[in-house]
C-alpha cells in the first residue's frame, strides 16, 4: 500500500481590526461574535469609553485560517460598522508600512529611523528620504534607500509640495514622516494627508520659540528637557499628541548637553510615535489620540 503524504495545516495569518465609533452596549459583544463566528481567534484586545466625547475605541489582534483573507474580512465586517456606525480598518499584521521621511540640516532623528527600520525594530519600508538639502544624501545611500531632494526656493513651496504628492501617490506611500524637517507645510498638504503625517518638536514651545531654543532654556535654568511627537494639522506644532519623553537637568549642563540631550529625546519619542502608527495603534479622538501601546 502507498503510504499517502501527511495534509498541510491551513496557513494562518494575523489582522488588526481598529475601530471608534458612538459609545453605546454590544460594541464588544459584536465584534468577538463576529470573530467567532468567522472562526477567528482573538489574541489580544483593547478598549476605551471616553466619557468626554462619547465615543468607544477599540484595537483587536486576531489570527485566522485559509481560506479566511483580508478582502473577505473587510468585505464581511462592513455591515457590523455600518450598524454600529463605526470608523474602521482591518489590516494584515505582517504588512510594512511604507513611509517617508523627510529632514532638512539636522539628521539625527533620521539616522535613528533607517537603523531602527535596518534592524527590524520598526515595523516599516522606508520607501524613499526626502530632503531640502543635499547633506544627508551619502548617508541615506548607506541605508540603500531613494533619496529625494526637493528644494524649496521662496517662491517654489507649491511645486515643492506637488512633487512630494506624486512621491506618496506613485510609491503607495502610508505615512509621512517629519524628521527634522524645517519647512511649514501648506494648509493644503496637511489638509490631503489628514492623520498620515508626523512631526517631533522640542517641547519648550511656546515658551522659547525662534533660534536656538535650548540656549534660551539653558539662560532660563530649565530642569527638564522634552521633545513631543504628533500629527501635523494646519495648526502649526499644535496637532494630537502622539508621545511625549522627558530628562531632567541639572544646574550643571551646558547649552551644548542640552542640545544633546534634546537630541536623544526627541529621537525616542517620534520612533514610539512611528512604530506605533505603524502597527495601527493610534486613534483619533478629536484633537486628542488614543494610544493603545
């Protein structure tokens, strides 16, 4: 008798479902019904009732067999979101998200992003690094990642920014990300790319504004040193808060172990911000987020 080949175990595949919608009973109760009954197991789940704006947010990690795929999930979960009026996404959990950074004269934050993506850290495809300048176009050869300069001369923002469209539309690009980029994006651009762009800052705004703000803190006697990641709305530095990291100081530092330390910090928080937006951690609650880390 011919021994007959041992069958394959169906493959398995992992999705995030996200969701916000209306604060009312059964949420919960919907969405693991559903899950069950598409013979899904759930791995982790998280949620949160705002009492201030009444809305429920929720993240699922769940895995599932063949022949369950993400079009059918999407296809047959629509009508648990129209019922429940939900603002939702069901994502494969493998999937790289494919971002852009873009960075003027200070590199730091970009450097710590393409090793952090090199080394598997950060759940992300850089698909290209967009710059004003030249400076960091050796580096980023390094990464073997595109580099892209677009100048932006006085007169030239618009263009500047049409050019950086096509970049996100030809490259399926998911995510803008601002390391260190030192140029005002238009009303516009941040209008298109709603929630899909970040930006760090130090966080001595608005009290040290202007040129060289750790050498006004250090004049100041400043004890801490913060740097805070959001999403960019036309409201300049003033989009949902993402991360925010603190160091204290001491009387002792120098404006240059300022600057240093600024550095670190603001290193740390926009990698948390973009890793967490990478794995579909973050929800928009006004101009508040929900972070589920």
């Amino acid at each position: 008798m011919t021994e007959q080949p041992a069958a394959s175990a169906p493959a398995v595949s992992s999705y995030v479902l996200t969701l916000s919608c209306p604060d009312k009973q059964g949420i919960v109760h919907a969405v693991s019904s559903y899950l069950f009954m598409t013979g899904a197991n759930i791995e982790d789940s998280q949620q949160f009732g705002d009492a201030d704006t009444g809305l429920f947010f929720m993240r699922v990690l769940f895995s599932a067999e063949d022949p369950v795929t993400l079009e059918k999930l999407r296809a047959s979960f629509a009508a648990i979101g129209d019922s429940f009026r939900m603002d939702w996404q069901i994502h494969r959990d493998s999937d790289r998200m494919r971002i852009v950074l873009m960075v003027s004269k200070f590199g730091h934050c970009l450097n710590d992003l393409l090793f952090r993506s090199r080394i598997g850290a950060l759940p992300v495809e850089i698909a290209a690094v967009v710059s004003n300048h030249t400076d960091f176009e050796e580096l980023v050869g390094g990464y073997g990642v595109p580099f892209h300069h677009i100048p932006v001369p006085k007169d030239g923002k618009a263009e500047a920014e049409r050019r950086l469209l096509d970049l996100v539309r030809e490259e399926e690009v998911e995510l803008v990300v601002l390391a260190r980029y030192m140029q005002v994006l238009s009303d516009d651009l941040c209008k298109r790319l709603s929630g899909r762009i970040i930006n760090i800052h130090h966080s001595f705004l608005p009290s040290f504004k202007g040129a060289k703000p750790y050498h006004q803190a250090h004049a100041r006697g400043v004890k801490l040193i913060g740097a805070t990641a959001h999403y960019v709305t036309a409201d300049l530095d003033e989009g949902p808060i993402i991360e925010q990291e603190v160091e204290r100081v001491h009387h002792g530092v120098t404006p240059e172990q300022l600057v240093a330390t600024g550095r670190d910090v603001e290193c740390r928080a926009l990698a948390h911000a973009v890793k967490w937006h990478a794995e579909h951690r973050i929800l928009l609650n006004g101009r508040r987020t929900v972070v589920f880390a």
